[in-house]
C-alpha cells in the first residue's frame, strides 16, 4: 500500500519559510504530521529542498530499505536526547 504524504512550504512570517510533511491515513480523517522543519529557512527554494529530502527519507524508510543518512538525521528528534556535555 502506497503512503500519499503531502509536503507543504508556508511563510508565515516574511522571510521566514518553513516545511510540513504530513500524511492521510485514512478517508475523511485528518492528516497527521510525520516531520516538519526545525526551524526558519532563508528562501521557498530551501525550504523545499529541505522538505523534499525529508519525503525521500520517510519513503525510503517506510519501504524497509535502508535509507542512506546525510549526517543530518541519525535518529528521531536526536537533538532533543539527553547527552553528556564535555
């Protein structure tokens, strides 16, 4: 079964560009989130590129293959993990 996730560049702010993935699981239920940008990224173009690397990601990741990591994301929300500070 084919996962139809939707990716979406808003502005809410000028200048200030941010990127939504998100998926239907079902008909007539809401979308949920799957990921989204961290932060403001400086252009549309940016933004999308961003977003359209996470899309990659996730459909990569969904079809059991091994997805192939840029650095940028090893783990969910890695930022977010407690670490030791040194």
């Amino acid at each position: 079964m084919e996962i139809d996730y939707e990716l979406v560049v808003d502005e809410p702010i000028k200048g200030h560009f941010y990127w939504l993935l998100s998926v239907r699981e079902a008909p007539g239920k809401d979308p949920s989130v799957v990921d989204f940008a961290h932060g403001p990224m400086p252009t549309h173009r940016a933004a999308a590129d961003a977003g359209s690397a996470a899309l990659r990601w996730h459909r990569t990741a969904r079809s059991g293959a091994r997805a192939v990591l840029s650095g940028i994301r090893a783990d969910w929300y890695v930022e977010t993990m407690p670490a030791e500070l040194r």
